[in-house]
C-alpha cells in the first residue's frame, strides 16, 4: 500500500472539509438568490402583517423537534453497534447531512456518517443508516398514498383507469420482489436483508419506527402551518392530503438535497395550484420549509464537518473527533 505523509493526510482532509462546506454554502446561496419566483417584496408585506414572536418560535421549534426525532432516530439504531451519547449522535447526523447535500439523493450521508466508526464497521453504520432513512421512506409512501387518494377523490386528478394501473404495477414490483428474494447478486439477495433487518433487536425497530412517526407528523405540520401563516384558508383534510401527495411524489424522484426545495416546489405549484393557492405563496412556503429544515442545520453541521479529524495513527481505521 501506499502510505501518504501525515503533513499530506491532513492538507487533504482541510482541502476536502473546505469543498464540502464551501460547496453547500455555495449551492445554498445560489438557489436563494437566482431564484425568480421568490417575491420578496410580496413576502415582506405579508409577513409584517401576520408575524408574530409565538408563531416563529412556534414554527422553530418544530423545526428543532424535526431534526431531534431524527437524532434520535440514529442514537438508538447505532445502539445497536454501541452506545452513543446524544451530542455524539446530533454531531454524526448533522455532519452527514451537511456531506450529502450536493450528492444524489444524499448518499454522502452514509459516508460522512460512517467516517465516525472504525472501518470495520463501516458496512454496518451503512446499512443502519439505509435502515433508518427507509422507515420514513416507507411513512412517507404510505401516507403519501392515503393522501394522493383523497385528494384525488375531491378532485379527480387521476381516473379511475390510471389508478387501476398504478395499483397494478405496484402489486406486480411486490410479487417480483417476493419471488425473487432468494436471488443473490455480487452475494445480497432481498431475502439477507430481511434477515439482515430482523437481527436488530424488536425494541430498537419500535422506537425507530414510533420516532419516524413524529418526525413525519412534525414536519407535515409544519408545512400546514406555514400555510396558515400565508393566509391559506383550506379544510384540514384537504390541505394535509396535498402535503403528504407532494411529499410522496417529490420523494419518488431523484434529486439532490439542495434541489430538494426546488423539486418539491415544482411538485406543489401542480397540487396547490388545483386548489387555487398562489404559485408565489406555495414556492415560498417550499423554500421556507428547506431553509428551516436543511440549510438551518446544514449551517450547524458545517461547525462539525470543519472540525472533523483524522487520527494520525489510526488503529483498524479508527477516527478521532474533537
């Protein structure tokens, strides 16, 4: 093998902390400030009319309360591996999220996360982490669905055929993926993964999954209210179904973190513009709720990204943080 000087192992640890800030802060300035269909103007008047110190603080703490459930999400699955206390796990998720924001569908989350473990658990921290970002996946489609199908049966966005189909191909991936669990490919197979899943102790799944939960029903409401905050004057059910359907849409493409804002705007115009709701509120309101949910502790993660350090004798991979 060939071994780096530890004066160039550092240069190049500093060089990529720099790229990795320096880029998400670049990528964040770029969508707010190139993004013409921000009206400030129109924004700054509403909100000197309807702001108040409760309903920011309000708002805030659900955004706090969002990314908590999400730490905790992680601590209790790595509990698995071994302890971690919760400023050791607020330190790895906030750090991931900050590597994944300019990666497709956040896979240098797994990355960054898994930098904080010896090597020889790198496998299992990503596999943790596939495990916890698939449970609110899975929230997210289930619903997303029970959303799209109200919301649908209000106002017939989609026929009766359409759904039919959908339903249909849906059935058709489950039986694949049923009668093909035992094919191995390069050595995994569905069926490992299950096993897999199922060595994780019942207790740690109910928590993860109870804590997805919250952390779903958190963030959807956050987004209902800003509505509110908006003057979006909409039955509960009609307005929750349009945010859970453009959740689950939004979900279903991929994209990268800090386009998040921009896909699920996209998505949202359609929805909300079905129920009259202005494009200019609904792109603010998916720009309020990236800012409030990503960029706000992406800005906390950087602190952690820059100061990550590398081990200068690392023993089986071991990483050192300050």
């Amino acid at each position: 093998m060939i071994s780096i000087p530890h004066k160039t192992k550092q240069f190049l640890v500093l060089l990529i902390k720099l790229l990795i800030v320096g880029g998400a802060f670049y990528f964040i300035y770029n969508q707010l400030a190139n993004n013409d269909k921000l009206d400030w103007q129109k924004f700054l008047v509403l909100f000197h009319k309807n702001w108040s110190v409760l309903g920011i603080s309000f708002i805030l703490l659900l955004s706090v309360l969002n990314r908590l459930f999400e730490i905790l999400k992680w601590k209790y699955l790595v509990s698995y591996l071994h302890s971690i206390s919760l400023g050791e796990a607020t330190k790895q998720v906030l750090a991931g999220l900050t590597a994944g924001l300019f990666t497709p569908n956040g896979v240098g989350e797994y990355a960054g996360k898994a930098l904080y473990f010896d090597k020889k658990d790198t496998k299992k921290v990503v596999f943790l982490n596939l495990v916890c970002n698939g449970i609110q996946m899975i929230l997210t489609i289930i619903f997303g669905i029970f959303g799209l199908l109200y919301f649908n049966a209000q106002y017939n966005v989609i026929t009766p055929k359409s759904i039919a189909i959908l339903f249909g191909i849906c059935f058709l991936l489950f039986g694949i993926l049923f009668f093909s669990k035992k094919v191995n490919i390069k050595g995994y197979s569905i069926e490992k993964l299950i096993h897999k899943i199922n060595e994780i102790p019942k207790s740690i799944h109910q928590k993860n999954t109870i804590l997805a939960i919250l952390r779903y029903i958190v963030f959807s409401h956050q987004c209902y209210f800003l509505f509110l905050a908006f003057d979006v004057d909409l039955p509960y059910l009609i307005l929750m179904s349009a945010i859970t359907s453009v959740y689950f849409l939004a979900s279903s493409l991929p994209t990268f973190q800090f386009l998040d804002f921009a896909v699920k705007g996209s998505v949202a115009v359609y929805f909300f513009g079905i129920l009259g709701v202005n494009e200019w509120v609904v792109v603010f309101i998916s720009t309020l709720m990236w800012f409030l949910n990503v960029v706000l502790p992406v800005a906390i993660g950087s602190y952690y990204v820059l100061n990550f350090k590398v081990s200068q004798t690392p023993k089986e991979g071991t990483v050192k943080t300050n």
